[in-house]
C-alpha cells in the first residue's frame, strides 16, 4: 500500500472525501492542494528531500479565481509530472467519462486508474488505490471499454497530437516542421494531409475548424 499520497481538487469537500478514503485504507501521510501548481510544487519538493510521494489523485477541470496559475489543469499537470517524475502513480478522479479522453491519458502519460465521480466515486477510488498500489490499472466500469482496440474510431497518439497541433492554429507544413524535429513518423506533407483526410471522415467533419471541433467534444484534445 501507499504510504505518502497528494490529493488535489479545487472543492474542500472532495478532497475531505478522498482523505477519508485514503485513512480507511492506513495511509496516514495524506497531503491536500486545491491549485495544479501547488501540487507540482509539493512532489518537487518531495522528490529534492528525498521523501516523494507515490500517489497522486488529482481531478482535470480547475475553476480559476483571483490567482493565477502556470499549471491550469488536472491533465496540463499529469503531462508535466510524467515527464519529470514518471515513477509518480497517478490517479484521475473526474467527471469525465469519455472514452477518447480516457483513452489519451491513459496511453500517452501511463495514469494508473480513471475514477468517474458519482454515487459510487469512494468505493471505485478505493478499488483503485488498492489496484493500483498492487502494480495494476484501474478504470470504473462506465469506461471500461476506452482501452479497447475495437473502438468505433480507431485514434491512435499520432493522430491526438495531430489535431492538438491543428488546435493551436498550426499549419501542414508547420506540423510536418515540427514532426521531424520531434522524430515523429510519418512527418512528411503528403502523409499529414492524408491523416487530416481520413480524419474528417471518420469524425464527419467538413473542414479543419470543424474537425478541431468535434475532436475537443468528443474529449480527444
């Protein structure tokens, strides 16, 4: 079992809730933040005094207030921390519960469990906990079928960033630029603009401003 865990939520009451949930299971060391850059500040921290966290439990929609914030959201923070503390376990407690969404951060950024809050939030979180403090992953049954291969729409990470990419207003030869710097296959003009196609197709999307579109309703990017 885990020993040293993070909880960050924006709402005092949820974070309450997971810490009850965490005592329940014996883990006393129960750390609470309600801003992403305080919990990126706080693993840091852990990490330099040689006493880091094993556990993140962390939502993905932050409300923003008064201060500002270099670290946004739940998933801004999960990218940030896979690349700099990848041995961090990480769990989504969320509404969130689409399957494509599920499915990115899972696959890209390695999160070890996806709770969906509800009536029955607690109970899978502390499945998950256990599951995942045993070296397994853990999603709550209403997506189950995110890491599935027979999803409708087969969406793989090229594609994600592809359209992350178009997102921020970038063009072909601006993606393709940016996919051979990155090593990223296949980077040429003609293969991009083929992808982009067959994307528009499978998303029924008329256009690029359309495609970016459907893919951030759909939880893609």
């Amino acid at each position: 079992m885990y020993k040293k865990v993070l909880i960050s939520d924006d709402l005092d009451s949820i974070n309450h809730g997971v810490v009850s949930v965490t005592n329940s299971l014996g883990i006393a060391d129960a750390h609470q933040v309600q801003y992403c850059d305080d919990a990126y500040l706080k693993i840091k921290k852990g990490v330099q005094d040689e006493d880091p966290f094993e556990l993140l439990i962390t939502d993905l929609s932050y409300k923003s207030d008064h201060r500002a914030q270099k670290i946004s959201s739940g998933e801004a923070l999960i990218q940030v921390l896979h690349k700099e503390f990848p041995e961090l376990h990480i769990i989504v407690y969320s509404i969130e519960d689409r399957n494509q969404k599920v499915r990115h951060l899972m696959n890209s950024y390695n999160v070890a469990g996806f709770v969906c809050k509800g009536r029955q939030g607690m109970v899978e979180l502390e499945k998950a906990i256990k599951t995942t403090a045993e070296g397994g992953r853990y999603l709550s049954p209403q997506i189950q079928n995110a890491l599935r291969s027979s999803e409708t729409m087969e969406i793989d990470d090229y594609d994600i960033e592809l359209l992350r990419l178009l997102s921020q207003g970038k063009s072909q030869d601006e993606i393709s630029t940016h996919f051979k710097e990155w090593e990223i296959s296949p980077s040429s003009l003609s293969s991009i603009e083929k992808r982009l196609n067959k994307l528009r197709i499978e998303l029924q999307a008329k256009n690029a401003i359309q495609l970016v579109a459907v893919a951030k309703d759909l939880g893609i990017i």
